[in-house]
C-alpha cells in the first residue's frame, strides 16, 4: 500500500518542483534531500531497528510519513523549501522503515520460503509501479500533485492499520558485555534491552564491526559500492542516452522505462519457478555481471529495439539480485543484529550513489553519455567479478535452525 502511494508522492514531487522552478538543477537537490537522511541517521536508525519491536517503528513511520503528506497536499504545494522539507521528512522516516520491514521478513516466513517471499514483495512493488505511474502522472496533469500527495498520505493510514494487528517477536538483544556475533551463529535467545555498554553508539559499532570483520558481509559491502558507483549516475542519465545516442523522444523514452520495470517484475517470478535455493554465488554475483554487460551495451549500439532487450534484462538482473541478496543477509544474518546490517548497507549505497551522480554528470560533459556507461558496465562487472572471486569462501550460506 504504502508503495503505491510512493508512486503518487514521488511523481508529484518531481512535477511540481520543476513547474515551480523550471531548474533540473533543482529537481536534482529534492533528490539530494532524499539522499541525505540515509546518510545522516542510516546507522543510528539499524539501531533503533534493533532495540525496539520492529512493528512499532513501521507503524511510527507510516503515521509521521502520513501527517508529512497530508501536510503537504494541504500547505505546501507552493513553498519550494517546504517541499525540500517534506522530501527530506519522508526520507528520514523511510530510513527507520525499510531495514525494520526487511528485518521482519524471518519472523513471518520458515527459511525454505525466504525467496519466494521475497520475490512476491519485489513483484507485487514494482509491478504495482508499472501499473500506477501512468494514472498518476494523469492525476497530476489534471488535478495537480495536491490530490496526489492526499493520496500518498491515506496510503500511509492504511499501511499503518495493516501492521497494527501484525503478531512479530521482539528483537533479540545480547546481554552485556558480548561481543558481535559470527554471521551464520544462532541468535541469542530472550535478551533485555540494556544491550552492550556504551548505548546507542556502541551499537553502531557493533554493526559495523560485524560487517568489516564478516568476510561474506564485507564482499557484499564492496559489491554493493562498486555497483552504486554505476548505478547512480546510470540511472539518472538514461533520459540523456535515450535522446543523445538513442535519437528517442518522452514517449520513446517512457516505453524503455517501461521495459526496466517489465523486466524487475517478471525476474522473481521466474527465479521462484525455477531455482530451489537462491543463496549460491552465481545467482548472488552473476546479476552484476548480466547489468554490466547491458550498460556497455547500451553504449556501443544505438538501436532502439537492442535498448529495449537489453533494459529488460537489465530489470531482471536487478529485482533477482536484490532477492537473492535480501534472502541471503535475512538467513545469514542473527536477528539481534539485522537492522544494523541493513541499514549499514543502505547508507553504502547511497553514498556511493551521491557520489556516481555527481561524478556521472561531469563526465557525460566532458566525454559524453556513451562513456559513463561504459565505466558503468565495467564497475558492474567488477563488482560481480569480486563476488564470484569471493563467493566459494563465503556461500553456500548455512541455515539457521
């Protein structure tokens, strides 16, 4: 629910502060106001993650997320600041939410249908996306992004009032004094909430020492970086590829998206079909592989119809890896821990995305498009290429009982 208002919010906000300014530059900083709270509370977040009952830090951020949106559609469809404001709010929440609601998935679901729950997540997301996006853009054009916002906030309510009634076990805490678990040991049981000494920052710590010193969880955060630092500046600069060496015009270019979305629906689907345990490294690993081979492929052909394929693919290549990748941490990773581990891995990416953004933009200036997706494709191929040099020592991963 709370995805499909996403799709309401997120078109409006970039609609309505480009009538407002006319500046790209200023549709960029309410990217970078969104940005910015992951970097900022991101580790103090997988914290709180980990101390408080998870279906309460979902539910607080759905209502804070709803009174922003509200508010927005109501007062603030006019102020620029306001707005930045408001992206940086739901931001901030969205950054207490998603390591909780990733973190819970365990809990709800035995280990042998990890996958496959998280394949229906992914799909019934993105799919939802696919569907929703045209009527939103139709709702904006005709009524303006007031309604939309309306339309975000309710969906907050309603996500809210579905987790309410979610039965979830507390998070497990370490007793005093204990040191970080090894990835793959059973978590602690019961467990209070005094925790390590030291308070909300040794907790942080805590995570982020598991993960340096995990070798699987510190192949995944260089994986993770290395695939941002493409995948930042790829994103952002496909409409500038789509006109500049594809020739394609919106129309055109809102079908390629399209295809991206098409292909991160139907990848989960067809990796439950037809794999009975994700958690191997070519299906980790392999994905990098696949999406660099497309971004150098989008830079060395101009056919449309290749662009199209090869986006598709690209989507695919996406939505498995991020299952896979999400079932693997959900399996390996003990409870008491997780939200950190999480959020520690969201606050790597986007960092590395600011980065790729900023660093894409000079570089389709000076070189041109076609050349920051070659660098794209090749920091890909050597994200996957790490993995799979990693990926015998690190998986298969062991089951927690």
């Amino acid at each position: 629910m709370s995805r499909w208002g996403d799709t309401f919010g997120a078109v409006a906000l970039v609609v309505l502060v480009y009538r407002l300014t006319g500046s790209g530059l200023k549709v960029g900083a309410a990217v970078a106001f969104e940005i910015a709270p992951v970097l900022l509370l991101g580790f103090v977040a997988g914290s709180v993650v980990d101390r408080v009952p998870r279906r309460r830090v979902m539910v607080a951020a759905d209502l804070g997320r709803a009174s922003i949106a509200v508010a927005l559609a109501l007062f603030a469809t006019s102020s620029l600041p306001a707005i930045y404001a408001a992206a940086f709010g739901l931001s901030a929440l969205t950054v207490f939410f998603n390591p909780a609601a990733s973190s819970v998935v365990p809990a709800l679901v035995d280990d042998d249908e990890l996958a496959g729950a998280n394949a229906a997540l992914w799909s019934g997301a993105v799919v939802s996306q696919i569907a929703l996006a045209p009527l939103a853009g139709a709702l904006v054009g005709w009524a303006g992004a007031g309604p939309a916002f309306a339309v975000n906030g309710v969906s907050f309510l309603v996500s809210a009032a579905l987790l309410w009634g979610l039965a979830l076990p507390p998070p497990r805490v370490a007793p005093a004094g204990a040191g970080a678990p090894s990835v793959g040991a059973a978590p602690e049981a019961g467990g209070g909430r005094g925790g390590a000494g030291g308070g909300r920052w040794a907790d942080v710590s805590e995570g982020l020492r598991l993960v340096m010193s995990t070798p699987l969880l510190r192949t995944l955060a260089g994986v993770q970086a290395l695939a941002a630092l493409s995948a930042g500046a790829t994103s952002a600069l496909l409409v500038v590829l789509a006109e500049e060496h594809l020739g394609v015009g919106p129309g055109r270019f809102g079908i390629l998206v399209g295809a991206i979305g098409v292909g991160a629906g139907l990848g989960p689907l067809a990796l439950q079909r037809l794999v009975s345990d994700v958690r191997r490294p070519g299906l980790l690993f392999g994905p990098y592989l696949l999406r660099g081979a497309v971004d150098i492929a989008l830079a060395a052909c101009s056919s449309f119809a290749v662009a199209l394929g090869a986006l598709a693919a690209y989507g695919v290549g996406t939505s498995t890896g991020m299952v896979t990748w999400n079932t693997v941490l959900q399996s390996r990773v003990p409870d008491r821990v997780r939200g950190r581990v999480f959020a520690c891995y969201d606050v790597v990416w986007q960092s590395a995305r600011l980065v790729s953004i900023g660093v894409g933009g000079a570089l389709a200036d000076a070189f041109g498009v076609r050349a920051v997706y070659v660098l794209g494709g090749v920091l890909l191929v050597a994200a996957g290429a790490l993995g799979l040099a990693r990926g015998g020592s690190v998986l298969p991963v062991e089951r927690q009982g």
